[in-house]
C-alpha cells in the first residue's frame, strides 16, 4: 500500500525535473499505464542539452488505435544507439557523467520490447539517483474502476491515500464534490525549474537527467527548492 499522498502519472521517457519534484515527500508513484497511448505526447519522447537548443529524443511505438501505454510496443532496436550517442556526446564531460555512465549504459544496451517497461526502468533509476525512495507500481496490475475522478478516487481507496496530489491541469475536469465526499483533499502541485550549473545550453524543461548528470547530490535540492503544494479549497 502507499502513503497517505497519491502521486499518480503516465509512464514518460526521460521525464523534466517537475515529474520528480512532486515526490521529494511521498512514499510511492503510481504509474498510469492502463490508459490510453497518446501520440506526440511526453510517454515516448523528451528533451535533453544541445549545443544550439534542446535536442528531442523520441522513441519509436508501434501505433494501434485505442492501445494502452503497457501494451504499446517499441517498434525497433536503433533507437538506444542514437539516443546512447546523443546522451554520451552530450553529456560526456557533466561533473557527474562518470558516477551514472555504467547504468545509464546498461539500460540502453538492454532490448526493451515495451515503452513501458522501458520507460519504468528509467524512472526507478533516476528515483534512486536523486534519493528518493518511492517505491513505483503500475495500475496495468490491478486497472482502477471509473474514469477521471472516479478512476483517482479508487486509487486512493486501493493505495490508502486521503490527499490526491494533481497538477493545475488536473482542476479542469476534477470533480470535486465527489472528491470530498470521499474525504480526500486535493493538492496542486507546480514546478518553476531554478537554473543551474554554468554550462552553456541549459534551458527549462530539459530532462530530469540533464539536472542529474549537472548536479548530482545537489540535484535533490534544486528539485525541493522549484517545487510548490497547494492544498485547494472548493467552495
């Protein structure tokens, strides 16, 4: 079971610094893989430093219509050398390349056959770099009932949470009449990334590994230092 704060989001690849800096208190992650695979979404690509921008890393999904994130299925293997090489290429001389170098490369030599599982990799690797120590379940596992708020509110009731921690976009389509006649009270969580570092390139946004390989064990703090949460009152 999790702790009393539900922290829910899909499955992303290489996901910025504000995915994580919601979980610098929480005891778990709950990775939404049931649902359905988006397209041009953040689930299969990200950004990382390039030397006149950022540089987007895709990997490449094999489409059907309706298919959910855990069954989206990587349509080749030549995909991790590219993003191997831009990786290494990129962030060969960060202060901490050489402390993350041999587990980033073996995650890149493994033959994933699904985003998900690829992407769950990642996270649990850099959950343990930035000393986090949530523990990462996946509703493919046990799919919740409902959809929207009911869908959070039994994840709630399986996780044992009575606080929902969302982002702003979440209060468009909350309901939260519902939400409190569940007792579960909702947070909203924003990010505003500080800079750091002194290399050229950095930018807002960039992948959580870019603060990771910049900061190392600082890395933490900058992620405490952007994040905010809100506890929201609904007449």
């Amino acid at each position: 079971m999790g702790g009393d704060v539900l922290v829910t989001h899909q499955p992303a690849y290489l996901p910025w610094p504000g995915y994580f800096s919601r979980l610098t208190d929480a005891d778990e992650l709950v990775l939404l893989d049931h649902v359905q695979f988006t397209e041009r979404g953040w689930q299969n690509r990200n950004y990382i430093r390039g030397t006149t921008g950022p540089v987007r890393l895709t990997v490449p999904v094999r489409r059907s219509f309706g298919q959910s994130i855990a069954d989206t299925r990587i349509a080749d293997t030549v995909w991790a050398r590219r993003h191997w090489r831009s990786l290494a290429q990129t962030y060969g001389h960060a202060p901490y390349w050489p402390a993350h170098r041999e587990a980033l490369e073996a995650l890149y030599r493994t033959p994933w056959t699904h985003l998900a599982d690829l992407n769950e990799a990642l996270l649990r690797l850099l959950l343990e770099a930035f000393g986090l120590p949530s523990t990462v379940v996946r509703t493919n596992d046990r799919p919740p009932a409902g959809r929207q708020t009911g869908m959070l509110i039994d994840l709630c009731k399986q996780r044992g949470a009575t606080r929902l921690r969302v982002g702003t976009g979440a209060l468009a389509y909350l309901d939260h009449g519902l939400l409190a006649e569940h007792a579960i009270t909702v947070e909203v969580a924003t990010y505003s990334h500080p800079r750091y570092g002194r290399a050229l390139g950095w930018s807002p946004g960039l992948s959580a590994v870019d603060l990771l390989l910049h900061e190392g064990p600082n890395a933490l703090s900058v992620l405490r230092a952007g994040a905010r949460t809100e506890t929201k009152a609904f007449a």
